[in-house]
C-alpha cells in the first residue's frame, strides 16, 4: 500500500508544480470576483426608460391584444426607484405592405411566373 502512496504523491506533486496548474488557481478566485462585480454593476443600470413602439397591423386584430399586454406589463412595472421600462404602443397606418421598403417605386414584392 505505501508503493501506491508513493506513486499518488509524486503524480500530485508533479501535477502541482505546473504552470497551468497555479496559473487556474489564481485564475478561479479573479473569475468569481470578476462575476460578482459585473452582476452588482449590471443591477444599478437597469433601463427603466419607457419605449414607444409602433404595431403595424393591416388586419386590425393584433393591435388591442399587444396593447392590453403592453397595459399588463406597465401595471406590473410599478414605479419609484424599482420601476421597470414601460411600454407605449402606437398604431401606424402608414404602411404600405405591397411593396418593399427597399424596392423602386411602382415594383411590387410579388413575382410573376
């Protein structure tokens, strides 16, 4: 049994005095800092900024279910110092769907055969 000791402490002492061992060492405890300090940085910079957005909805079905959510959402925010970002949807009947934000005037999206 005592070979067997021998064996294991030479092994461990080998493993020991590497480089890449004391280098992981040292590298562990300056990883699980760096994540503390990103996660209490990351916690004081929360957007609590509110946000317009447009729905473009042609149909006219989609737009009272995103704004009952977005009313949902802004009641759950709250306000004060805990406030989440709250969100303003406005319907934008600007749109024209026939055609592609990038084509030509007159080209339309569709393809003839």
């Amino acid at each position: 049994m005592s070979r067997v000791f021998v064996v294991a402490r030479t092994e461990f002492l080998t493993l020991v005095k590497t480089k890449a061992f004391l280098i992981g060492i040292l590298m562990l405890p300056l990883m699980i800092g760096a994540s503390v300090v990103f996660q209490v940085f990351a916690a004081k910079h929360v957007d609590a900024d509110d946000h317009a957005f447009a729905v473009i909805d042609d149909t006219g079905v989609l737009y009272a279910t995103i704004a009952k959510a977005a009313e949902e959402h802004n009641k759950e925010a709250g306000s004060g110092s805990a406030q989440r970002c709250r969100c303003t949807p406005t319907a934008a009947r600007t749109w024209r769907s026939s055609r592609s934000p990038r084509a030509p005037r007159g080209a339309t999206t569709s393809r003839s055969s």
